[in-house]
C-alpha cells in the first residue's frame, strides 16, 4: 500500500509556521522584515514562496498560536486516541 496522492490516505502532520515580531534589539537598530505573506499559507523571501499548512504572522499572540495550533492536539481527541501527537516550537 502506497501512500502517494492517489491511495485515499489523508496525512495527519500540519506545519505551521509562526512568524515572531522584531525583539526590541532589532527595532533599536532599524532592522525590518523581509518576508512577505502572499497568503494565509505562504510566505515570501527573496522571490522565493514557502507554503505550510497555515502561516501565523508576527502581529498575532502567544495566546491565539496556543488556541489555534496547540490546544486542539493537546486538550482534543488526538491525546487519547493518538498517541504520536506532538507539538515542536523553535
């Protein structure tokens, strides 16, 4: 059995990518932000678009990153009937 677009299996792995706003050493600075967001589910550098299952820019909060992406696997049906959930920040 394949897992290929055609076998009728769906992928249960979401990537999110969270864009964090300048730290306070980069404002001071002048630094800005490169990336642009062409979607809900890209992002832009250099010409070149990156596409994920959703893209949180860097205006929203700590608090909606954990309503909307980590509260539904760890406080949903995922953590009892499937043990492989994790959540990765970096």
């Amino acid at each position: 059995m394949t897992d290929g677009p055609d076998s009728g299996n769906e992928c249960n792995i979401k990537v999110v990518c969270r864009v964090r706003p300048l730290n306070e050493s980069e404002e001071k600075t002048g630094s800005k932000f490169v990336l642009k967001f062409p979607t809900d589910d890209s992002i832009m550098i250099g010409g070149k678009v990156y596409v994920f299952d959703k893209v949180l820019k860097p205006t929203v909060t700590q608090e909606y990153v954990y309503e909307s992406v980590a509260k539904p696997i760890v406080k949903g049906p995922g953590v009892v009937s499937e043990l492989n959930t994790s959540v990765f920040g970096t």
